[in-house]
C-alpha cells in the first residue's frame, strides 16, 4: 500500500466511526480529594461525568489509566439496567458507564448523571479515549 494513502484512511475512519456514534472522549478536567469530573463527548454531544480520583488504578477505589479502550453496550447482571462495559482495562474488570450522581455510586466506573440520553445516542460498541 501506498504510504501517502495510510493517513488519508486513517482520516477517513475516525470520520466514519465518529458519525456513526462509535467514538467516545473522555476529558477529565477538575480532580477533588473525592472525584474526578470530566466531560464526554460524542459526536457533537457533551456528557457531565463523574468517576473516582485516580489512585494507581487499584480495585474499587480508583478511575481506569487514561488510554483508549474499546466497548459496547450490555444488560447489567446485577439490577437489569442498560450500561456499557469498557473492555481490556489492565488489571480490572466489571468497568462500566452508567446512571449516578456521587462518587459513592461508583467503584471504579464512569458515572453520567444524563445516562439515558447517552445510551439512546451511541451505537452498540465502539472506542472510548480517556485523556
């Protein structure tokens, strides 16, 4: 393949994964002793996020690494509720975006206190770039 065609693809796939409501960013932007706030933003749409302060990414009680990740929607086990589970976070699991207002209804996860607009926005899996 040419390498003057590389970055016109590359171009043209983060335009179509971004119309398609594929690609989420994540931009944290206030730390506090309790929680991290941020904004998410898909396609031309910003969502208020609430997650846990970073604390070297330990179980429970620590927001992921910034990086990028891929995910896609599920049925919550526990309650039935629409989430979406963030996928191949080094040493974690069960990482969601879901419903929540307050650190304390997190551990570890993305909280959106607009989540049903999210959900009903995005398509079904895609990438997520957290900086």
């Amino acid at each position: 393949m040419d390498k003057n065609k590389i970055p016109v693809l590359l171009i043209h796939a983060a335009r179509e994964i971004t119309e398609q409501k594929r690609l989420l960013i994540l931009e944290r932007q206030i730390n506090y002793h309790n929680a991290t706030k941020g904004e998410l933003l898909v396609q031309n749409k910003t969502f208020e996020t609430i997650e846990l302060p970073y604390k070297d990414n330990q179980r429970n009680i620590s927001s992921i690494p910034p990086g990028t990740y891929t995910w896609q929607k599920i049925k919550r086990t526990s309650n039935g509720n629409d989430a979406v589970y963030i996928r191949d976070v080094k040493g974690r699991t069960q990482i969601l975006i879901h419903q929540g207002t307050k650190p304390e209804h997190s551990q570890g996860c993305i909280l959106l206190p607009n989540y049903r607009e999210f959900h009903n926005l995005i398509n079904n899996k895609g990438l997520i770039v957290i900086i």
